[in-house]
C-alpha cells in the first residue's frame, strides 16, 4: 500500500472526521483541524498488530525491557540525547503526563506558567488540577515568535511558580526553540527552583535546517528537575493507541510520578499501545522521512498558493509541525466571523485561533498532514470563504 494514498476515514469513530457535526453543526465539511493526519501508519506497526491480534488471547501485558531500549536508541539518534530505559515510565498520554506531572510536583493554588499562544490541554491540566495559569505571551513579529524572557524570569519569580509547561516543537506557531532559547530558559528554571515538563510529542515533525533539542538535555543539572514527554502518536499517526512515554532521569521525582499512577489505579498500556509504539520506533525511520518530504512540499504548496491567491492573510513556514498557523488579523473580523465564514461559505473546518489564547485572536490553525488532493481542496475552500 501506498504511504501517502487516499483512505477515507468517515464512520471510524474519527474525531477529526466524525464529530464535525458535535463540534461545528454541521456534517458537510472539509476537516482540517484536529492535529492527526490522514496516512497510514508504517507497514510493520500495522503487521506487528495484526500478528498480535490473529494470537487471540489479549490477557494482562507489560512493557517490555525491549520497548524502552528502542526508545533509547530513538532519542539517542534522532535528538543526540543519552537516556537510560530506567528513566522511563509508560503512559497513556502526553496529556495525562502532564495532569500526573502537575499533581506529583505542584500543590493545590501552586502557579504554573505556560506560554501562549499554546495547545488548549496546558490550560485545562492546570485548571482541573485547581493550580493557577500563568502566562509568558510569546512575542510575535510578522508571523515569527519569540520568547519574552524579561518576562519569563518575572513570572517565575514574582508569582512564584512551581512548574513551568514547555512546548518543543511549539503547538500552533510552528517555532523550534534553538539551543540558546533553551538554555535561557532552562537556566531561569534552575535558578528559580521551578520543575520543568516539556512537551515533545512533534519532536520528529522537524524540517531542515532546523533541529530538535530536548530541553534536559542540555545540562546534567536541567535533566534533574525535568520530565520529558515522548508519544508516537504524531510522528506515525497512531494516537487512538494512547501510548506515550515520560523520561524522568531524576529518581525522586519518578518514584512521585509513579505514585500518583498507582492512586489513579494506572497499571500499564494495552497491548496494542505497547506492541504498536515498539514496532514504530524500531522501523518507522524511513517512513518519517518520506513523511518530511511529503509534508514539506504541502507546506511549500500551501504557502505559494495563500501568497498568491489569498494575499490578505499571511502565514510563515513552520519549523516543525504539520500545522499553518495562519494570521486573519487583516480581514477585520471577529474570531466569530471568522469560523462563521469558513464553516458558511467555504465548507471548511478549521482550528480557531482563541482557543489557544487571547494572543490567538484572529488566527485558524490548518493542519497540513493529509493528502494532495485534499490539501488544495482545503486551500480553495479557504479562498472560497474569504472571497468578497
């Protein structure tokens, strides 16, 4: 089968492809704003999960000693971090890693900085968690952000923050923070005594030249105050297996990590989770970079034709994701304009901008990780809904 064929996806119980109608009320849409893609997953997690499935008895599994030395050695390749298997504790998501992060490290009104605009799930962790969000607003400077790191260090010191919620690759602006950002930052954290837990989950999603760096990767001291969050899900499109891992090299803060799973009753990750995230790490590589390629040139192919078609809106190319973060802000239109225009006249479901924050405002995030045909079905649309 081809990587990058057209399957349909409709009456899979897919968020992104079935719930349009809960989401935005209608069925008759071009969904292009949940972040999973549309492709297959690599050929042997596929195999490796119907071999597992023709066995036919799904009784009580574990993590293997084997799946956590693939992760090693993904990291080790493909981020140039040395990790042990024993820094590892299973998951069944970055999002519950976070939640269990907040619980074991924070208290009950502790203050946890975040910096927006971010992924939607950073706010509500804290929220539901009863901590209080803080904020340190990127700085945007035609379609580029920055961090604000005066800023930064006052939060941290000022509100007393405790934790500190890194997104790397950033979720929906597109930056890859560089070594230096992450230093900066990481310093402040040092300093300041604030744990650290960063997101990773499209630390493969990266184009060239840029580069991956985690954040505790930097410093013996930065790698014992932080949790580090891997998951499969984006990279190889497999997130309906929910299953993730946290590197925690710090053996206090692992042993509260696990704590808090034990008193959520969390035991381990279904065989499919576990069967499928080995088989992905350990032969998805090529895979991945055809991947690149093919998201790189609809990135390309998105851009040109917003240029040239849709002048008005303005959007800069990613450095990792498959995501467009793209900036309405010309078109004078609330954010309920907005939606209501693309939903209206263009047919077209996308991600708005305030979700992820005030600083959202007037912005949709695309997602670009579909194929060809459906890409420039949702550029047309996208032309179709602002038009006039």
């Amino acid at each position: 089968m081809n990587q990058f064929q057209k399957i349909k996806r409709e009456q899979t119980n897919s968020v992104k492809w079935d719930m349009m109608d809960k989401v935005y009320g209608r069925k008759d849409l071009l969904p292009m704003w949940v972040a999973d893609m549309d492709f297959l997953a690599p050929k042997e997690v596929r195999e490796k999960i119907l071999d597992r499935a023709n066995h036919g008895i799904f009784g009580y599994t574990f993590p293997s000693d084997r799946l956590f030395k693939v992760v090693r050695d993904w990291i080790g390749k493909r981020y140039g971090w040395d990790v042990s298997p024993s820094w590892m504790l299973p998951s069944n998501g970055v999002v519950p890693s976070i939640s269990m992060a907040i619980q074991a490290l924070t208290n009950v009104g502790d203050s946890v900085l975040i910096q927006t605009p971010v992924y939607t799930p950073f706010y509500d962790m804290i929220k539901n968690n009863d901590r209080k969000v803080v904020i340190n607003p990127l700085i945007e400077e035609n379609g580029y952000y920055s961090i604000n790191f005066v800023d930064f260090e006052n939060k941290l010191k000022e509100e007393d923050v405790k934790l500190f919620i890194l997104c790397n690759p950033h979720n929906p602006v597109g930056r890859v923070w560089k070594k230096e950002e992450l230093n900066m930052m990481a310093e402040l954290c040092e300093k300041y005594g604030v744990y650290i837990v960063s997101d990773e989950i499209h630390a493969d999603i990266v184009f060239s030249p840029h580069k991956h760096t985690p954040i505790a990767s930097l410093d013996k001291k930065y790698e014992e105050i932080s949790i580090t969050c891997y998951a499969p899900s984006k990279t190889f499109n497999i997130a309906g297996l929910q299953a993730s891992v946290m590197v925690i090299p710090n053996q206090q803060i692992r042993s509260k990590i696990s704590e808090i799973q034990k008193k959520l009753g969390f035991f381990t990750l279904n065989v499919f989770g576990l069967i499928g995230m080995e088989a992905a790490y350990e032969y998805g590589e090529q895979w991945l970079e055809n991947l690149l390629s093919y998201l790189k040139n609809n990135i390309e192919t998105a851009i040109k034709y917003i240029k040239d078609e849709l002048p008005f809106l303005h959007v800069k190319e990613p450095e990792g994701t498959y995501l467009l973060w793209i900036d309405c802000r010309s078109l004078n239109m609330s954010d309920q304009e907005i939606q209501k225009a693309l939903v209206e006249k263009g047919k077209l479901a996308l991600e708005a901008g305030k979700k992820y924050g005030v600083e959202g405002e007037g912005f949709v995030r695309m997602n670009i990780g579909c194929h060809k045909e459906t890409l420039i079905d949702g550029l047309h649309r996208l032309k179709k809904a602002y038009s006039n």
